[in-house]
C-alpha cells in the first residue's frame, strides 16, 4: 500500500513540478483539450491506465 501513496505522491511532484516550470504551456495545453472530443480523451486515458499497469507488472516481475 504504501507505493501506491509513493507512487501517486511522485504523480503530484512531476504535475507540480510542470506547472511551476512551464505555466503558459499549460494553459495552452488545457485551453488545446477543450477542442478534443471526450470519448477521444477517454480512450487516450484508457491506454494510459493500461500501459501503466503493464509497466508495474513488468517492474514488480523482476
């Protein structure tokens, strides 16, 4: 239980850490979003959980 609370603090460093460095791009990048159809981001974050759990299955495998 406690990488899942590593893992999701690591989450919080890198948006953080994204949103101090390169604020404007970020505004761009929620403003660009918008545009994009949901069922397109849906899919888009399907693919992201999916490859993220095959990628802690193959860490946690070795």
């Amino acid at each position: 239980m406690s990488d899942l609370w590593v893992g999701l603090a690591l989450v919080l460093v890198i948006e953080g850490a994204l949103y101090a460095l390169f604020p404007d791009a970020m505004k761009r990048m929620m403003l660009a979003a918008q545009g994009i159809p949901s069922a397109v981001i849906r899919r888009g974050g399907l693919v992201a959980a999916v490859i993220g759990v095959f990628l802690v299955w193959v860490i946690r495998g070795f």
